[in-house]
C-alpha cells in the first residue's frame, strides 16, 4: 500500500473538489479532518461513516482511508508529527492525551456547541498557518491541544458509530462483500436485515446520501483503482474479481468515474509516487 509522509512536522491543506482525487493510501502521521462542507461516506479502515458539515475525523499512524463524496465537499485536513509537540510531552497530562488518539475512534461525535467551538478552532488554525507568523507555532499548538481535550472530553474515547446501527452494519457488509456481487443485490441486504424490499432503496439514499448501486460501484471503483496502481493488477482480473461482464464494462466504468482511461490514471499514479 502507497504510503504518505510529511515533509513538515505540521502542515495544513484544504480540500475543496467535486471528488476525492486520491486512490486508498496509509499515513504514517496523524490527521484531523474537519467537514466545512458537503456530504457523503468516509471510508477508514475497511470501516464506512457517513459525514457532514461539521463532522470530525481523526486518523493516527498506520491509517487507510478514502471518501465518497455525495456533493461538492470543502475539508481542512491537519497534520501532524508527535515531534510537533516536543516541548509539550513533558506535562503528563499531555502525554495521556495523546496516547488516547490512538484509541479505536475515527469519527468524533460532537455535541452542537463542541461542534461550533471547534469549527472556530480550525479556522484559526487555518488563518495561522497562511499568515506565518512569528507565533504561528504555540497559536497552532494550544489550538490542537484545545481541540484534542474537547475530542476526549465530548467522545469520552468511546468508539463513534452511526445514530442508526442498521445503516453501519448494512455499509460494514458491504466492506466485507464488496468482491461478492451475488451477495449484494437489494433482495439479499433487504432481507439479511430485515427490511422491506420495496422500501430498501429510499431507505439506504436517506441515510447515506447515495442510490444504493451507486455507492456499490463507487466503493469498487475506489479499490479497483487501488489494486490498479499498487498491486500491478491487470484488467481482466480485477473485471472478474469485481464481478464486471468483461474489460470492456470496467474499462468504460473506471472511465466514467475517474475521467480517465484505467491505463492513464495507473500510469499518472505511479509517477506522482515514484516522484514523493
């Protein structure tokens, strides 16, 4: 799996695009992920959340993820070393902190007020860090060291999961099954959780934001893309792996949604990586 490292020991990016413009990848940093805008799925670890405005993700070392967006989405994305706090890891405190990141919690359940107090955080975190300035670096540490106890304090290092169960179980079969199109149909997901057929696919666009096929063919595509350009997969395979009639279908599929031929998007892949 294609690793990414930080050049820095912070840096912060944002993210404003029609869609998400990176195969699966693993750090080895962590990262805040704060939604300003939009909607749709975060995938982390095999594992589907669905997000919002104002949703919260933390990702710790050794991390994979990727998103599907349902609409345009804007994210501020915060990375850090455990070097970057250096002359904080003296206070025990702190120390307990951040050993709590790396707890089994990804998506941050946020109160409304926490929600609005951290929002405002990671914009001064933003402002900041374009301005450069000469306090540019304790500004953005208390801010981070702010955000972290608000985290721990409202999360109370419980694992966040979707308000409704069935809808993370659902998406978590999904995950499992992904390579099994014969498990994958509506009557088969409709009946396994013991939901109307004729009702399942109003319900799952309600709770995730996406059709249900699409999200299917999105979620393939994504791994597809993935094994394309890290395990030298050809074509053909990974059209019968995926349950794709022939190259052709996958080809013209893998087009559609990445806007490029698989060839092309494997061949620009691998020299963006050849070149970090």
């Amino acid at each position: 799996m294609h690793i990414r490292t930080l050049t820095n020991k912070i840096e912060v990016d944002h993210v404003f695009e029609d869609q998400w413009q990176y195969p699966i990848h693993k750090h080895m940093h962590y990262e805040l992920l704060y939604i300003n805008k939009g909607k749709g799925q975060h995938t982390i670890n095999d594992h589907s959340y669905n997000y919002k405005e104002g949703d919260l993700f933390i990702l710790t070392p050794q991390d994979y993820h990727f998103f599907m967006f349902q609409e345009k989405s804007s994210i501020c994305v915060i990375k850090f070393n455990e070097s970057y706090f250096e002359s904080f890891l003296q206070d025990d405190e702190f120390r307990l902190l951040l050993s709590q990141l790396v707890l089994p919690k990804r998506k941050i359940l946020l109160s409304v007020e926490c929600r609005r107090n951290i929002g405002e955080l990671i914009q001064l975190i933003g402002k900041e860090y374009r301005r450069a300035s000469a306090l540019q670096n304790i500004i953005i540490k208390n801010c981070l060291s702010l955000i972290m106890a608000l985290m721990s304090e409202e999360e109370n290092l419980v694992l966040a999961t979707l308000r409704d169960e069935r809808i993370q179980s659902i998406l978590n079969y999904i995950d499992k099954h992904i390579m099994d199109k014969h498990l994958l149909t509506v009557q088969n997901i409709a009946e396994k959780f013991n939901i109307n057929k004729s009702y399942f696919n109003q319900y799952f666009r309600k709770a995730t934001g996406s059709a249900f096929k699409k999200y299917i063919q999105t979620y393939a595509l994504n791994l597809i893309a993935y094994r394309l350009v890290h395990q030298d997969s050809t074509l053909s395979q990974l059209a019968f792996d995926f349950g794709y009639s022939d190259e052709s279908h996958l080809n013209n599929a893998f087009k559609t949604h990445f806007r490029q031929t698989p060839s092309v998007f494997k061949k620009e892949h691998q020299k963006l990586e050849s070149l970090e």
